[in-house]
C-alpha cells in the first residue's frame, strides 16, 4: 500500500524541479513532525490535567 502510494507521488512528480521536490517533502516532514510533537504533548497535559484533578477531587495540596 506504501509502496503504491510512493509510486503514485513519484509518478505525479516526474515533472517537478529538485527545488520543488525539496521543498515538499521538507514540508511533508515539517507536517508529520509537528503532529506527532502536538499528540505527545496533548497526552502529557492530559496526564497532568487528571493528576491535578485527582488531588483537587481527594482534598491534597497542589504545589
């Protein structure tokens, strides 16, 4: 399926400058970076978020 997918992206592109093909990938790997970086630091709020909750709702201290 990959392997399709990649063949079919390099087949559409045979005709882009090496310019051009840097730039979309820079762009493709800037997109796949920042969501993976965005979901680790969602489910690290969420772990915080919970804890807090968890000693708001049990009376402990926070700090």
């Amino acid at each position: 399926m990959i392997k399709r997918l990649f063949q079919r992206i390099i087949a559409y592109n045979e005709n882009f400058t090496v310019r051009a093909r840097l730039i979309t990938v820079t762009i493709a790997g800037l997109a796949v970076t920042m969501a993976i970086w965005g979901f680790i630091q969602l489910t690290a709020l969420d772990g915080i978020l919970v804890e807090q909750q968890v000693k708001r709702l049990t009376g402990a201290k926070i700090g």
